[in-house]
C-alpha cells in the first residue's frame, strides 16, 4: 500500500505521486508517515524531509508550511521546497553572502527580517547539499 503525496509550494507543485514513506520536521518534532496514518493536521518546520519510495529515499530541504494527512493522501503546503539534488551550491553560497551582507545593512527595520530568512534558507540548503554530496 503507498501514500499519495503532494507537496506545493506558492510557485509550482513540487511533488505528486504515491510514496511509501514521509518523513518530516513538524513543530512537534520530527514524525513519519506511514499507509493508514491516522488523520493529522499540523505545522512544518524548517528542515530536511525525506521521501522513501521502493526502497530508494530522496531528501528535500523544507523551510515551513502545513501538512495535513487523510485517507491515504497527504498534503504539504510549503513555504519553500527544494530535492536535495536540485540545489545549487554556488547559488546558495552566493544567497547566503548576500544575506549576511544585508543583515549588517539592515539591522533593525524589516529588510533585516527578510535577510534572515533568507539567510536560514541559504545555510539549510548548504547543510543539505552537502549531506547529499557527503554520502554519494
């Protein structure tokens, strides 16, 4: 038996198609989804997801948004989702600098509260990436 997951993000759907397991940061902590999980809403936290699917497990770096379980179907509604595979090094590297750049510029108004999302979101696909390429 597989779940159907389906994972979207305000720009596109990143994900959509049956899965054996999910594995993802909640405000509660780190849960598993399993075939005929009880029904669950709750809140993503920022982190790394992991999806098994016949034996092979993708990861993805997550940083927030809602999951809810019903029925054999789940449904994470993400801030932001990217597969480990897809993320830049480079990219992050230079999102991260620009980041820090800003925080030093900005300190206390509101582009300094955006730099530090984004800042987290840079570091956290670094992490990722680099487990990824660390265990290839």
């Amino acid at each position: 038996m597989k779940i159907f997951l389906k994972v979207i993000t305000p720009v596109k759907t990143i994900l959509s198609e049956e899965v054996d397991e999910i594995t993802v940061p909640t405000h509660s902590g780190v849960i598993s989804i399993l075939p005929n999980h009880v029904d669950l809403l709750t809140k993503v936290s920022p982190g790394e997801m992991f999806i098994k699917t016949n034996g092979k497990i993708d990861n993805f770096a997550i940083t927030g948004g809602f999951l809810e379980v019903s029925k054999n179907k789940v449904n994470i509604l993400a801030d932001y989702a990217v597969r480990a595979s897809n993320i830049e090094i480079a990219k992050a590297k230079e999102a991260q600098a620009r980041a820090e750049k800003a925080m030093k510029e900005k300190e206390g108004s509101k582009e300094f509260i955006i730099a530090e999302a984004e800042l987290r979101k840079a570091i956290l696909e670094l992490k990722i990436a680099n487990r990824r390429r660390n265990s290839l």
